[in-house]
C-alpha cells in the first residue's frame, strides 16, 4: 500500500486543486491566508500537515478509517476552499450512506477497487465499480457511499473538496444515534418500536 500512495502523491495534488473548482463553498477571504486568532504570525510549520503520514507505515486498519484534513485538524485551510479526506478499506468495508452539505467530493482510487453511487433528488440511484486510478464525483448535498466489495485486495482513496469545512451526516448515525423519538422512527420507516431500538442497539 505504501507504494501505491507514494506513486500517487503527484496525482493527489491535483485532484486536490481540481476540488476548489467543484464548488466554491467558503467565504472568500481579503487577505493571502487567515492567521489563528492571537496570533502575531505564523511559519511554514502553520502550512503544513502530517496526518496522513501514518498511512503510509501504519498497519492496514481492521475496519474502514477516514483520516481528513479540514479545518478542524488543519487550521491554515481557513478561508481556502479545499479539504482532504484519505480512505481506508480493509477488504469488505463500507463507508456507510452520508452526504456533505457543504460541498461535492472528488473521489480517487489508489489501491484496489470500490463500488461506489449517490441518490439524486428524484431518488435514482447511480453506481459504479472503480478501479485504480479511477475518479469519481458525489454531486453537493447527495446521499452516497463507498464499499469495498473484493474478498481479497483492500481499497484506498482520496477525497478532495470544495471546502474547509466540508460536513459530514452519517445516516444511519443521525437517525438512529440520536434523540429522535422510537415512535416517529418507526412510523417513518413504516416498521415497530423494537426493530428500531434493535437498529439503535447495533449502532450503539
């Protein structure tokens, strides 16, 4: 794995770059970057961000593990309009329905194969199998996922981003992780209290 994501690096940048033009989803900014609150200045250090690095030495993950670089972890990217996400799947792994409010996303496969696909408004599903080098665009605001279907070789990817502060709803962790009432729950998805509280249970 190693290898593929050194290989990939020069590729990375760009769909990094190619992500500001997605969507512009920040605010513009007035100034060349935006210090941190307090602060009277900043060095290349501020500029640069090591998260990712154990991707590249770190045993592969058990499960499906999404490393981000966004505001949250990578201050500099204020006011920037681009942010990162590196996605790990062990061979099976699902990266369960969500969307982003705030932003499309530029998926691109490194390692592997994933099957991927978003719902339209008009609930049409549209999927499709990747393949290493493969790119893939989830439209802003849409429900979709990534599975890594093949028993044997496990997925990489990267996610780039129109914004800093792209958001993330999980659905199923919105909807059954939270204080929404059973009884609405099991009205909507036209089932019972205790499918639903067993749904809760599994998420827990």
């Amino acid at each position: 794995m190693a290898s593929t994501l050194k290989q990939s690096a020069l590729i990375l940048a760009v769909v990094v770059f190619a992500a500001a033009a997605i969507v512009h989803a920040d605010p513009d900014i007035l100034t060349d970057f935006v210090l941190p609150p307090g602060s009277n200045g900043v060095n290349a250090t501020f500029f640069t961000y090591s998260g990712f690095r154990g991707a590249f030495s770190d045993p592969e993950p058990p499960t499906f593990k999404a490393t981000k670089a966004f505001l949250t972890e990578f201050p500099a990217l204020n006011g920037q309009s681009v942010g990162l996400a590196l996605l790990q799947f062990p061979v099976g792994a699902v990266n369960p329905p969500h969307t982003h409010p705030r932003s499309a996303e530029l998926l691109f496969v490194v390692e592997g194969s994933l099957e991927v696909g978003f719902v339209d408004t008009t609930n049409k599903l549209y999927t499709q199998l990747l393949q290493l080098g493969d790119l893939f665009i989830f439209p802003k605001g849409l429900v979709h996922f990534q599975y890594n279907a093949d028993a044997n070789v496990p997925a990489v990817a990267v996610s780039a981003f129109g914004s800093a502060a792209a958001g993330t709803v999980s659905l199923p962790g919105t909807l059954f992780n939270t204080s929404i009432d059973d009884t609405i729950l099991a009205m909507s998805f036209k089932s019972d209290i205790a499918t639903i509280q067993k749904l809760k249970a599994g998420l827990a």
